[in-house]
C-alpha cells in the first residue's frame, strides 16, 4: 500500500502531498525536500496508478491507469 508525505503550512493546513511506495521512501523524500518526517503513514489506497516520489516505483491504484 502507498504512503503519504504531507507538508503543511504554518497554520496546519495540508499544502501539499506526495505519495510515496515505502516508509524508507518517505523519510527520503521528507529530508530531500526539508520538511520534517512526522511518523509512519501508510496503508493509503490509490484510486488510479501513480508512481513514487522518491524512486519512481510504480505505485497501482485500485482502477488501474488513469486515462
């Protein structure tokens, strides 16, 4: 299942999200991108194949292809 980076702003609201294929992947891409990991957030269903932020592993949705 995918996971998810989410960045915030300085109020708490979610700015951004970035889906990623594995923990390991996650804390990458937080350090990467500067932002601070803030725990595991996994088991994330897609709806439509995406790959992953960090690796670039294919990541498959429940509907396959997004046409």
């Amino acid at each position: 299942m995918t996971h998810m980076l989410l960045i915030e702003d300085s109020h708490g609201d979610v700015v951004e999200g970035h889906t990623v294929c594995s923990d390991s992947c996650h804390r990458s891409l937080a350090v990467e991108l500067n932002v601070p990991y803030k725990g595991w957030f996994g088991c994330v269903e897609l709806e439509f194949d995406d790959y992953c932020q960090s690796c670039g592993d294919l990541l498959h949705g429940v509907d396959g292809p997004h046409h």
